[in-house]
C-alpha cells in the first residue's frame, strides 16, 4: 500500500516514522513544510525537514524530538560568545547539515536534490520530499509584534505574540516540488499528520495543485489536538487567537472539504457527532506517541482503517 503523509513539526515526524517503520521499504513518501525555512547566520536552515529527516533515519534527539541525538553546542557557545545570534540554537551535529545544504545549494542543486542524497546517505528508504523548492516563508501576523518571520515568532518570542493572521510569501509562484504530484496521484491513501493546521500542514495545500491533487484521493487525519490542547507547540493558542474553540472538531473543520477519515482521541470522543455531520467518518483511539511502540500501534491502527475503507487491498 502507497501512503503520501504530509507532516511538519515533532508530531508529524512521530506519526511519519511509525509509517516508516510499519509499510515495506519504498511505500512511503512525506510531504515535507518548507514554510518556516529561513536564513540564519548565513546557512539554509529547514526544521521540518530537518526532524522528519533525523526521526526517520533515527537520528533525532529524544528528549526533543527535534535536532540530533548526542549533540554539542561548541560553535552556539562561541557566537554567543562574540554576541553573535544565539537564539536560535544550533547544534554541532546539525550545523554540519546546514553548512553541506547551503553550499550545494550555492552549487546549483535543487533542495529536493539535496534531501534526496542526504536521505541515501543517512539510509532512509522513503521518500521525503519538500514541499516545493521555490522559497515560500511562513509570515505571522501578530497585534502588537506586527509581522514576523515564522521562526522569530517561534523560537525566539517563543510563540508569546497574539496572532491575528498568516501570510505565505512566495506561495503564488512556487510549484510543487517534482514528485509531490505524481507521489499524491498514485497513493492509495493520503495521510495528514498531526501537525499544526495553520503552518505545517496549510503551507503545503496551498503549493500549487496540491489541494487539488488531495481532494479525489481517501484522506485520513490525525487530530493534533487533545481535550482542546496541543501535546507540543502553539496549535491550540493560534485556533483561540484566531476566533476558533481549540478542539478536535475545529481541526477536522480545516479540512472538511476532502477529509474522509479523522482519527480523534477518547478525551475528544464528544466532537465525533458534529465531526460525522459533514460526512467524515470519526475514529477514537489513543493518539498520543508517548514511544516508539505507540508510533507503530498508531501507524497499525491507520493503515488498517485504510484497508478496510479501501476494500482490502
């Protein structure tokens, strides 16, 4: 069975690595969020596709679940040192990604190109593609910080703005990244993991084609949201900063117009009737990926949701 996942953040890459871990080798692409790319002491820096990247190829650290295992900060501590910009924090591990990527990047490579050698170097057996390789930042509009880049809103304010609005800039003119299409088109199954709604997972419907490519398809989601909180980031904040109740509900709400199947938690089991009126079918189960075991469980239970919806294939 051919899964397409779009994922962005710490819980995308969770739910990502268990369908890695569960699907035979080669049956799994991850549509990655490039939205909160950004420059940073001059390197290319991508975060999600950084941790999609290191969970796959077990490399990520996990008491974060972002940046690498076994990490040292010896160049973060001397730019602090010369009152360099130290908040966002690079790791030693990490800085060597960054650093190959910019100067291939300067070389002339797509960074779809790039992702692609560093996933054979790291022996990942899946395809992990970002979402387009033209740049497309993630703008957050805020009411007294006015507008921020998605990563100053982020990790350097550390999501304390109230936000009032996104903007996506370059999304107009960027085109899916090649294969993004063609890996939606022949998937059996589309699955939306649980990442943030406003910017993991709403960049990458806004690419060109890609809502378009989705809708015909059987999607299935997984709530990021529980008993109207978010397990990590600022997901529920955004939904109540924006005019909307954080709740299981007011996720699958975002995606009403192609959502077949959303897998909610017991703690939400009440949305399930108002979730069913728009004809999306509502799963409960424990959606939390607490380990390794629960990753593989949660991945289990989704592709034979599948299979049983899809007739067995």
């Amino acid at each position: 069975m051919k899964i397409a996942a779009l994922a962005g953040g710490v819980g995308g890459a969770k739910l990502a690595d268990g369908l890695y871990r569960t699907l035979p080798a080669g049956d799994l692409t991850v549509i990655v969020n490039t939205g909160d790319d950004f420059t940073h002491l001059g390197l290319k820096i991508c975060p999600d596709l950084d941790t999609v990247c290191y969970t796959l190829a077990g490399k990520a650290n996990p008491s974060t679940g972002w940046g690498r295992s076994g990490e040292t900060y010896t160049a973060l501590s001397e730019i602090s040192s010369l009152e360099g910009p130290d908040w966002f924090r690079l790791g030693d591990r990490d800085l060597g990604t960054h650093l190959v990527r910019t100067q291939r990047m300067r070389e002339g490579s797509s960074l779809s190109q790039i992702t692609r050698a560093f996933c054979a170097s790291w022996g990942i057996h899946a395809t992990i593609l970002p979402m387009s390789d033209d740049i497309i930042a993630t703008i957050v509009h805020t009411r007294n910080h006015g507008s921020l880049n998605f990563q100053e809103y982020f990790v350097k304010l550390h999501c304390q703005p109230e936000v009032v609005g996104f903007q996506f800039d370059g999304i107009g003119m960027a085109k899916p990244a090649p294969g993004v299409i063609e890996a939606i088109e022949s998937a059996d199954a589309i699955v939306l993991c649980p990442s943030n709604p406003w910017v993991s997972i709403a960049p990458i419907l806004t690419v060109k084609g890609v809502r378009e490519a989705i809708r015909p398809k059987f999607v299935l989601s997984v709530s990021p949201l529980i008993g109207g909180q978010a397990l990590k980031g600022p997901a529920a904040k955004m939904f109540s900063e924006l005019g909307w109740q954080p709740s299981a509900q007011a996720v699958a709400e975002q995606y009403r117009d192609f959502l077949n199947v959303f897998l909610l938690d017991p703690a939400d089991r009440a949305d399930c009737d108002a979730i069913r009126q728009w004809g999306i079918i509502s799963y409960v189960t424990d959606v939390i990926m607490k380990d390794i075991p629960d990753r593989i469980r949660l991945a289990n239970e989704i592709l034979d949701l599948i299979n049983q919806r899809l007739g067995g294939m």
